[in-house]
C-alpha cells in the first residue's frame, strides 16, 4: 500500500515538473521575440531639420526594418534634455551641426565611445573624434561670398586679409555666439596662436560694416542690400539659396562669387554635421548601424545632392554644383581641437568686443 502511494506522488511530481518546464518552454520565446521587437528601434535626437534627412531615415527603416524614432530641436535644448534625463534616458544617437557642439557633448560625459570598422572606413580619421565618441556625417566650408559688381576674386586670398585697411566697413559675418564662428577662430588659434587669432578678431571687428546680427544668408542679403561687400559664410546655405523657391534668395545668390581663402596657406577652414552613441544608449547596435548608414555611398549622395553638403566618404563625389565652385585645399587640422579650443576663442571675442 505505501509503495503503491510513492508511486503514484513519485508520477504526480513527475507530472508537474513537465507542465512547469513546458510552460517555462514555452514563455520563453515569447520573452525573446518581445525583447528582439522592444530592439527594433533607435531613438534620435537631432539638431538638423532638413527634409533629406527625414528621407535618409525612411530609407534606413527599409534596409533594416529598426524604426527611427525623431526628436527634433536645438542643439543646446537637446543636450540639456539628455543631462535631465541622465540613465533613463531613451535617446540612442545624438546628432548636430558643429565639431564645437559634438565635443560639448563628449566632455559632459553624455556621449561613450563605439567602434565600428565601417565607420572607420567611411569617416576618415580627422572627421572623427580620438575616442571614436561622434563621427563627422557632412561636411561644409566656411568661405568669403563677395559681391561680383564690386569686389573681383582677384583681390581676395586669406581670412586674415579680410583685417586690410581696404576692407574697413566692408566686412559682414555672424554675432561671436555663433558656434561657425567660434570653431572658425578655434581653428586660427591652433593654426597660428592665440596672439595671431586675436590680431585677426580684433582687426575683423575693426572693418564690420554693421554690428553682427542675423545668420548666414542674412549676411549674403545684406551683400545684396549694398551693406557690405564681402561675407564669411557657409558653402551649404548658398546652395540652398541658389535652389530656392523664393526667387529673391536666387537673385541674391546669383549676384554672389565664392572663394575659397588660404589656398597657400593653412587651407580653407571646414566644419561638419555628426553624431555620437548617447552613453545611456538603450539600442547602442541599432544606434551604430544608422551611423554607418548616414555615412554610406548611398546617404552621403543624398546629403550631397539635395543639402549641398559636402561628403565626409571619400569615396563619395561632391554634386555637380559643389564641383562648379571649384576644388579647395582644407584645413589640416583635426576637428577635435575646435572644441578643445572653444573656450579660448570665446575669451578673444569677448576681449575684443566681437559682438
């Protein structure tokens, strides 16, 4: 009789081990399937709001079946939302114009460093950050538009010329809180010294034809306007005025050379637009494959042909346009020391009454 009841506990135990293994079984691939459709995505926090970016993101969508989700908003804001955030953060990539905004987010701690061979393939090397924390995704020139009536290119060679007597109330550019600028004297300060950088503040500021106000294309229609006659400004938006649905923005446009300062020199300074992996990175896989999307044959000929950006992927051609300007030596420098100098070139502007 006991035997008989140790057996019959021994085949219910038996029983309801199985069912407990088959129920766990069974859950847990409906665990991994969720977790797998959770992965699916990627949250982007962007500073550019460009139609061809929101097309880049469609067609990245379709290659890889990772949803994009888009915050869009300035810089500054975004970088502050991320630090309120801290770890529960759910941004994945933060995306912005400017090597001085991306090393902003590197030194607040708010961006970790991937490695990617794809990346490094397609971004060279002093279009990324020496930690690998942000890659450069496009690239622009900051160039002197000057006034085809009264300026010939002939008279033009370098920034620092631009501090010429001949140039005295002349000169037009954006206020000194402008990031273009700042990693504009960023750049002098390491490729002349801060002595010289301040010298060429000082002597700018002496020849302004007004007080700086506006953005860039504000500069090329004061140009127009009879205000000044030679502006710094970035190549891109004279593409996008050249192409524009408001036929003044193409008359001014029209009425504009480019030159590309300090070809025998230092080379014409340039900037990007990049990304970094967010530290709190919740999809830090899907994060690295839309930034080695973005820098892809594929996206880099998109940006080129509908932004007037120029490719960071060398193997990439510049659009026919951007070929019509001619070509230009660069800067030899790596885009990193922007941010580092940022703080410097911030004291010059100040210390010379750059407004």
């Amino acid at each position: 009789m006991k035997k008989a009841l140790l057996l019959v506990l021994t085949i219910a135990l038996a029983v309801l081990s199985a069912c407990g293994n088959e129920t766990a079984t069974k859950d847990e691939p409906n665990n991994q399937a969720k977790e797998a459709e959770e992965s699916k995505e990627v949250n982007l926090y962007t500073a550019r709001h460009y139609d061809v970016d929101d097309q880049l993101y469609k067609k990245f969508e379709e290659n890889t079946g990772i949803k994009v989700n888009v915050i869009k908003g300035e810089a500054d804001e975004l970088l502050e939302r991320i630090k309120r955030e801290g770890d529960a953060s759910q941004a994945d990539v933060f995306l912005t114009a400017d090597a001085g905004r991306l090393f902003r987010a590197k030194d607040e701690g708010l961006l970790q460093s991937v490695t990617s061979d794809l990346l490094d393939e397609q971004v060279p090397e002093n279009f990324q950050d020496d930690d690998q924390m942000w890659y450069g995704l496009t690239k622009r020139a900051r160039v002197i538009v000057y006034n085809k009536e009264t300026v010939k290119p002939e008279e033009l060679s370098t920034y620092e010329a631009l501090t010429d007597d001949k140039w005295k109330g002349r000169v037009l550019i954006r206020s000194s809180e402008n990031i273009y600028n700042q990693s504009l004297l960023a750049s002098f300060i390491e490729t002349n010294g801060e002595e010289k950088a301040k010298d060429w503040a000082a002597g700018l500021v002496d020849n302004f034809a007004r007080d700086p106000e506006g953005g860039d294309r504000d500069q090329a229609k004061a140009i127009a306007a009879g205000i000044g006659d030679v502006a710094i400004m970035n190549t891109y938006y004279l593409g996008q005025m050249l192409n524009s649905e408001d036929p003044e923005e193409v008359k001014v446009a029209e009425s504009l050379g480019i030159f590309f300062p300090n070809q025998e020199t230092t080379g014409t300074h340039v900037n990007v637009s990049g990304a970094g992996v967010v530290k709190s990175a919740k999809n830090k896989d899907n994060a690295i494959q839309l930034l080695e999307f973005l820098s892809s044959p594929e996206a880099q000929g998109q940006f080129a042909e509908a932004n007037y950006e120029y490719p960071v992927n060398d193997s990439v051609e510049p659009t026919e346009l951007l070929k019509s300007w001619g070509e230009f030596k660069e800067q030899d420098i790596p885009l990193s020391v922007l941010g580092d100098n940022n703080a410097k070139a911030i004291l010059i502007f100040n210390e010379v009454g750059w407004k």
